[in-house]
C-alpha cells in the first residue's frame, strides 16, 4: 500500500493529518498541490470516490470570494474540475489517497476516527 496525501502545508488540517500520520508511524508521501500543481486525471479519479459537493470547500475564502458568476458555472464534474485546476485553494484539505494492490480509497478532511480506517485498509490489501 502507499500513502498520498495533498495539501498546503501551512493549512491547519494538513498539519494535523501529517501529525496523525507521523505519531502512527504511517509514511505518507506529501503532495503541495500550490507548488506541484494539481491534474485534471487525479481530481477526475478522486470524483470517482467521493462526491464533487464535498470535494470543494464552500466555506473557504477562496470560494466566498470567487464572483458569483464563476460560483454558478460549478454545474458538473468537468466544470468542478476546471474550476480546481484554476483555483487549488477549492479543493477541501487535505485529501488522502490510500492505493492498494487492486483499488484505492480516498479521504476528505481530517478527523482522528476516519484516519483509524488506514490500518483496516492496509490489512486488506
């Protein structure tokens, strides 16, 4: 199994799940998706697990302050998509992709609960 886990490190949420990670001894590779950017495969393939409504942060700055137009032009999953791409700060921190041998599972946020599903994941595959 291997671990990503994207993010900015500087969010509050990032840091916990990063401490989470490391105080459980789980090695995580961290991906800065500000600095490494972001592609529309990968968001494409987390948009098959989870749901585009908890995939962007609705109640962050960044979309509180983007025009009420280009709010409105969210629609789909392309657009969603697009909108991630042109706007990373959308996407809810941090997500955490758990790849298996045969699939994977992702996460949305951070609470201590859904990290303890990463060691059941891993006894899994």
């Amino acid at each position: 199994m291997s671990i990503t886990l994207y993010g900015i490190p500087n969010c509050d949420q990032v840091k916990k799940a990063r401490t989470w990670l490391s105080e459980h001894h789980i090695d995580a590779h961290f991906h800065d998706f500000k600095k490494a950017g972001i592609t529309a495969e990968i968001i494409q393939s987390w948009l098959k697990k989870v749901d585009r409504q908890i995939l962007i942060n609705r109640k962050g700055t960044t979309w509180r302050n983007l025009p009420q137009a280009e709010q409105n032009a969210v629609i789909d999953d392309q657009s969603a998509i697009a909108c991630m791409i042109k706007y990373p700060s959308l996407i809810k921190r941090p997500v955490l992709v758990l790849h298996g041998k045969s699939t994977f599972d992702i996460l949305v946020g951070f609470s201590d609960d859904s990290y303890q599903s990463i060691a059941a994941f891993s006894d899994t595959e």
